[in-house]
C-alpha cells in the first residue's frame, strides 16, 4: 500500500490551516476560498465542462447503504472557474463517502454502459478512489469532516 495519499492529505490539510481537503485536490490553497466556518463545502472541481453544466452529488453516511441508498443527494452548477460549489451546512461531523458526476446529457441520472456498466459520464468518488472492474467500498472513500471542511472531488473526462 502506498503512502502518496496519505502524505498528499496531510500536507494538504497542513496547508489549509484545518480545512480538509480529499486526496485528489490540485491544490489547498486554490479551494480554501470554498471554505464556510458554519458547515461543510464541498467542491466539484470540473475544467473540461462548459459553466452551467449539472453536477450531482451524493453523499453516503453508512457502510451498508454506500451506493445503493444515499442520505442525500443534492445538485449544483459548474461555475465560471469550472467549479461546483455545494453547501452542506447542515452535515453533521464525521466520516462520509461522496460521490459526483457531471450529468453530460441533462437527463438526471448517471448513464452506463457495456457489461459491466462502467460509467458513460464523467465521474468522482472521494479519496481519489478510482477502482478497477470493481465498485469502490465505503471505507475507500470515506473521509472525516468537520465544520469549515472543504471536500475536493475532481472530475475526469
């Protein structure tokens, strides 16, 4: 097992004086600016999608349910710096799981493809986890928050 995301985690939360950010953000400083001292933020960091553009989000509280039910599921737009900024001031602290998508064709909902239905949209889960011909688990893409967290999940086209 590698130690890169863990070192990359901790000299991110370092230098985001306690912000926390997820093992795939560019940089803390470049989203610190996303930060809310009352609640949680997280930020959907997506370059290659038009401003405007949906990005859905949910957000998974239980290793039992990851994936299969959400505790909630909220929605943003991508900005003009090609972020989606998504409040969450009312998630209490502690370990959850996200996982986001660029809904490229507006129909609501994460489109599949092939046997296995591997993801025909643009998508993220939390801790940087990217998983092989396998679903992710909970514990992989858990991450701790607490209020002035900012959860950086960065889509890939």
């Amino acid at each position: 097992m590698s130690l890169r995301p863990f070192l990359i985690v901790s000299a991110i939360a370092v230098a985001a004086a306690g912000t926390a950010f997820a093992v795939n953000a560019p940089s803390a400083e470049s989203f610190a600016r996303y930060a809310d001292p009352e609640g949680v933020v997280l930020a959907v960091s997506a370059g290659f999608a038009q401003p405007g553009g949906a990005v859905r989000l949910s957000v998974y509280d239980d290793e039992a349910a990851f994936l299969e039910h959400a505790a909630a599921k909220h929605e943003a737009q991508i900005g003009d710096d090609g972020v989606a900024v998504v409040p969450l001031g009312d998630l209490a602290p502690g370990a959850y799981a996200f996982v986001a998508y660029y809904d490229e064709n507006g129909d609501g909902r994460l489109n599949r493809g092939g046997i296995l239905g591997k993801p025909k949209e643009p998508y993220a889960f939390s801790n940087g986890v990217k998983p092989k011909l396998r679903k992710p688990r909970f514990d992989e893409a858990k991450v701790e928050v607490d209020r002035g967290s900012v959860v950086v999940l960065t889509l890939d086209n």
